[in-house]
C-alpha cells in the first residue's frame, strides 16, 4: 500500500492533538486487553480468537459446501461483504460453478428473500452454511431474515448454523436453547468497527478466504498508524488532510474508488465515516451537527456520471483516489476490428486504464480540487486488511480532532423508537 | 405514483420562471420533432422508432438466446442496468437458470472481461447478443471492450452485432463497412436523457422487457409535468423544493429508496442530477460552481450505516423517500424460532418494512429535516418509465431555475484531453 499527497498537509497543533490518542492505541495493543471502544485496534492481534474462528470453521465445513448464507445487516455484513465482493462477489454471476458462493440476507425484500428460500430448499443441509450476525441481538431485519431460513430449513439444519452475537444477547441466549454453534464479540467493539472479529473473520474463512493474511495487513496498517511521525503515519495524514478540509467547510468526502470490484469495500466505508463521525452532539454536549458526508464514486464508470459535477460543481468535496492495479493482464488486439479508438490498439486493458485515472488526477489537480491516493499493491486479503485497518484508525483519528464520541450512534434511536411504536400496534 | 410533500413549498416566482419551459416542453411534443436538447420528451411518444426497435429485436431474437452483452458504459448504460436490475437483474444470482440476462461490459477491469470473454468463448452465436452502444461512437472504454468483444468471438459472430449510435459517428461508419446492425439515437439527445431512445428500448425488448409498458409509464409522467398548475405537477414541486432548498445553501440531495432493487435506478438519477446540474459556468458565462450533490441510500440498509450522519450531522441535506411495496408476500411464522424481536411473528415482510419506513420518516419529521416522498406503485416497467421521465423533467426545470445548461458536459473535457495525452505517447 502507498499513500500520495500532493498538498503539504496537517497543522502543527493538529499532529499534537493526535499524540495522547496513538499512545492510548499502542497501550491497547500492549496490554491485550477488551475494556474500551478502541480496543478494537487490538482484534488482529487476537491470535486465541483468531484459532476459535478458524477451528470452528474447519469443524463445519463439508466437501459439498456450496452456499454460506450470511443474515445480518450494517456492521454485521458491510465487512464481509467489502472483502467478498473484491476478491471474488464481483465476479459471481459470471462463474456459476464456482462455489463456495455467500448470499447476503440483509434487508426486508421479500421477492428476494423467497427466492433464497426456493434456492436453500433444493439443497441438502451439508450444502449450506447459515450465519446469523448481530452484535445487540436484537436487530429487526437479522430477526425476521432468521426466522425465515430457519422454519424453512427445518430443524435437520440445526447444526449448520452459527450465531455470531455479544454474549447474553438475546440471539445468544436464544442459540444456546437452540444448540447453535455460537462465535461472540468483545462488547465494546462497535459494529462498524468488528471486521477482525468473528463477525468478519468467520464468514471469510468459511467462504475460504485467507483470514491469516488479512489480518497480517491490519497489524501493519497499525504500525503505520502508530509512528507518531509524519509523513510515515499514513492515518495520521490522511486524518489530518481531511480535517483541515473539514474546517474549511469542505465536508463531502468522496472515496473514488478506480476497480469496480472495490465497490462494497467503498460501502463499508461509507458506513464508518458517516456513523462514527456524524453526530448531533460534541463530547461537551453543545449541538454541533458534525459529520464528514462519505459518497463512494467507481472508476472510471462515475467518470461518465459524477465528474463535471465534481470538476465544475460547488466546492464542497476532497477526494480520496483508490488504484488497485490488477494482476490480470489482457491485450487489445493491435488489429482493431472497429477503429474507433486508434490509439488503443495493442495495449492492455490496465494501460489503458491507468492513463484515465492518470488523466484524472491530473484534471484534479488543474481545478486545484483537495485529492490524495492510496494505492493498493493488488487486491488480496493483505491489502484489503491494510485499508481496513488504516480508515478504522483514520477515524478514530477523526473523531479526535472533531471532539466528538466516534463509538456511539444516539440519533440512530429515533427511528427505531417509532419503529416499534408502529409495530406494536 | 404518488407524489406527497409535508412542507408548503415553491415560491410563485420560481413557478412563473417555469411557465415558458413548460409551454416549450409541450410544444416540441405536438411538434414531434428532434431540433433542441429538450426533445428527449419526445422519445416516448416516438412510435416510429419504437416501431423500428420491436422489428429489430424480433428479427434478431432466437429461442436460444441466453446473454445480452451491453457494451457501454454513462448515458448509454444506466438506464438500461436501472430496469434490468429493478426487474431482474438483482435476482440474478438466485436464479442461475433464467434466461436471458444482460451482461454490462462498462468500465475497464480486466479480470472481469476475461471473465467474460470466457463465458461468450462457452456459446453459440445464436445464444448471444452483442450490443455496442455509444452516441458519441469514441468512448474509450466502450471501443476496449467492443474489440476485446470482436475478436473473442469472431466474424461468426458478426450477424449477432447490434450498435447503437449517432448517425455518421465512428462507430456507426465503422459497424456499417461490417454490416452490422445499427440503431441510430438523435443528435440532440443527450446520453443522460436518452433511456427512451434505441439506447435504453432495444437492450429491455431483447432481454424481455415491455417497453410499451415502459414508454407508456413515462407519456403519463410527461403528461403530469406538463400541466401549469401545482399541486398536480409533480415535477414542478420537486423541482421547486429542490430549488429553495438549494438556495437555503443545502446542496446535496439523497435519493433515499427502500428496495434495494431499485439501487441501480438511483445511479441512473445520480447521472442525471450530478451530469446536467454541476456546472462551473452559468448560462451568462460567469462562474458560479452550482451543482447538486446526488447520494443514494438504501433502506433499510442504510439506516444501519448513513442515518446517524442523516438525522445528527450538518443540515446539508433534502431527502426524497422512494416506497416501492411488493407484491411478493412472505409471511414470518406466528410460532419463532429465536424469539429476539417478539412483535415480528406473524407479520408479512412487507409490513415490518414499511413499520421501519414510516418509522424513519417520523424520524425525519421530528428533526425537521426537509423530505419528500414518491410511492411506486408496485416496481413494473411503467412506474419505473413513469419515475424516469418525472426525474428527467424534474433536471429540465432545475436547470432553467439555476440558469445554467442542463445538457452539455464542458468540463468533462478536461480528463479526458489530459488522457488523451497519455494515451497518445
């Protein structure tokens, strides 16, 4: 992973603010300790978790494995489903016989939900693996998404499903009656900020991704991010570079984002940025209505969508840039069939590529338009727990500097309060 | 469709500002012709090209035919993902079997074309359809994966070739010296308002779609925005809304839709709105940077990811809500299995949604948070021709009441010179 600024960035008083916060991450990973909202630092370090997850993973799964169906939604799936679509959702609907595959069951939708059902019917329970995800135990959609799959499959599906809950939760309580396999979470790491633990590691380990190497990536972003040196703190610049913008009223934060396949990791993101940070109230209780506005743009799709909105538009975003070089390499004929295009002929399809974002950038920075770059080095496990770990630590940063609890998610009661007046009437 | 509005809104200035562009709008559909950028409104009342595009895709359809490939990316294939996905395409995966499905070759990534290539390598001409969209006819990416296209499936394949393009472009030359088949879309028609054209109709009839459903859906909607009197003109309202709110300084605008299906439409908007309204110049030619932010958030999977930023964070905000009940019903049994969320037994999926959704819009209310709502009656073609179509007349107004061009991109030019630069090295 490289980081690019153009700017010189970060105040003075800024990098001094951020000092108490890295020796208080430090500390936690020190200590290997569960006790406050930032512990969650030391998830990737958690190698007695770590065995639990990929022990019962190996415990369940079968040579028919085909379907893992993960029911939970918000921080109990946008993880999963960041690295999932990247190394290989993306790509699903055009290998059908590549299997394991996971299905998500997040939201309400029931023409979806009854086709997951009709599909989980046809095959046998050693074909399926059902994870129900929730940290509070309670959430309504994971609920009903729950009971669904389970009176559809039955009680001879019983053994493959695996709750992954706080422990004492009422999910918890509930799968321990019931005889699930039970992963929990430390109760202090916030849904947004669980990707290393059970809730991420478990469903990508059973999907079989390489767990080990994605959190060998966040350990190293954690380095990264605890030197209190810039420029080598990459968290710290980024943090820095996006709250001096902040303070200038630009508040629109757009990850751009150039391989589509990176698209939900943009999502997990997005959800990161705007819970942690977007609040109503400051630590000291005035009302200051905070919040970074994430929006997630794909490359170079967006190009032919958002871009004369963010080079003639207001000037009210600083972007983050995304390449992730693949390894694929595939040529375009030096015969063109259709000369539309001449200059293409008999380059790669990265080549080509490449000098869009290239052109891209340099358009930003003739609009003097505020941008850095994080540049994977391929997309695999490494560097998606590298990119995790870092925006993690980011906005931790973040939520320093703004003076606001990051860990927290008061307004999002509001809702949930009518919600449930309406439902129980 | 129902529109509803909570607030009085629209001042009788910006409503007389509008009168001219109303008269102008009407009169270019009695005059049925192509000569100005607003003759987009046409298209749907266009049968002759309707005509043309059901005669072509009946001569071309096979009962083999498995995959559409669209090849394009921008206004030439958003619209088209829009229907698809709302439709059928977010099923995709659950339903390996039904046929055919429309394959989007849009952007640049080379793991995912030679996925491609290798999927189309596996067929027969008669299985496939290839479409090559672009107005322009040199869009970079669409020339790429044209070529990638050709030369993976050779001349067999060329009686299997549809493009879809300006007349006189490189592409239309080019696919006439092969004797392809081509659909010619009017000059004056811009990508981003041309889903009614060949662009958008020809993709939909081939995978199987009712386009008269689809048109008639949009006449309606045209008919509605074209009468002089609020409240019925829902177009006007929101375009009204949307411009006091702007001038209030709230410049990003969410499209907050509560069926996930209906993602891809909220990209097809995000084209639109961003595309035609940021602007660095006004009409005058002074610079005034304008320009509306477009965000789509699903519900209810965005409530547990961006709401806290929504109802807590900066009042930078105005919310158009998108309900789109199902017909589909799917009962939660009366007896749970993991009694988590008791008040669920017994209810339909839909109804614990729609708790969540009115939940959220009290939320809303009792924040004091600008919102609007539009209520699909069902998803089907019509209502999405119907939300299209509003939307597009709804960009139409707000371009005339921000005094600035809603149809041309200049500053889009900008990347691409610079890429151009590379690429020509």
């Amino acid at each position: 992973m490289k980081f690019l600024i153009s700017d010189g960035i970060g105040t003075m008083e800024g990098k001094v603010r951020l000092i108490p916060i890295i020796e208080k991450l430090t500390e936690i990973v020190r200590s290997k300790t569960y006790e406050v909202h930032e512990a969650s630092v030391m998830l990737p370090f958690d190698e007695v978790m770590r065995e639990e997850v990929l022990r019962l993973g190996e415990e369940l799964s079968t040579p028919k494995q085909k379907y893992v169906i993960l029911i939970g939604i918000g921080g109990s799936n946008l993880g999963v489903k960041a690295v999932y679509d990247a190394l290989r959702g993306y790509y699903d609907l055009l290998e059908e016989n590549h299997f394991p595959k996971i299905i998500f069951l997040d939201t309400l939708q029931a023409t979806y939900a009854g086709k997951v059902l009709n599909l989980l019917k046809s095959h046998s329970p050693e074909e399926l693996l059902i994870i129900i995800a929730s940290k509070s135990g309670t959430t309504t959609e994971t609920a009903v998404n729950a009971e669904l799959t389970l009176a559809a499959l039955g009680t001879a599906a019983h053994g493959r499903v695996v709750a992954i809950t706080d422990e004492a939760s009422a999910l918890w309580q509930a799968a321990k009656d019931r005889g699930f396999k039970i992963l929990t979470v430390p109760r202090v790491v916030g849904g947004r900020f669980s990707v290393f633990s059970p809730v991420g590691l478990f469903p990508l380990t059973v999907a079989g991704f390489d767990i080990e190497a994605f959190t060998d990536g966040a350990k190293l972003a954690f380095s990264n991010s605890s030197i209190a040196e810039l420029p080598e703190n990459f968290a710290m610049q980024s943090a820095l570079y996006l709250y001096e913008a902040y303070e200038k009223g630009i508040r629109i934060h757009d990850l751009f984002l150039f391989n589509p396949a990176l698209e939900s990791l943009g999502k997990w993101y997005r959800q990161l940025v705007a819970e942690s940070l977007g609040k109503e109230k400051s630590n000291d209780g005035s009302i200051v209505n905070a919040g970074i506005t994430p929006t997630v743009s794909i490359g170079s799709n967006d190009l032919h969508s958002m871009v004369e909105l963010y080079l003639g538009g207001p000037r009210d975003k600083i972007t983050t840039f995304v390449s992730a070089p693949e390894i694929a390499a595939l040529t375009i004929p030096s015969e063109l069939n259709l000369p539309t295009v001449p200059m293409v002929a008999g380059k790669s399809v990265g080549e080509v590529l490449s000098a869009i974002y290239e052109g891209t950038k340099a358009a930003y920075r003739s609009k003097g338009l505020p941008h850095m770059e994080l540049v994977f080095d391929g997309v695999s496990e490494k560097e998606l727990g590298y990119f995790m770990q870092h925006k993690m630590v980011e906005t931790i940063f973040l939520g320093e500097l703004l003076g606001i609890n990051a860990f927290n998610q008061p307004s999002v009661e509001l809702y949930k309060q009518e919600t449930r007046k309406i439902l129980s009437t």
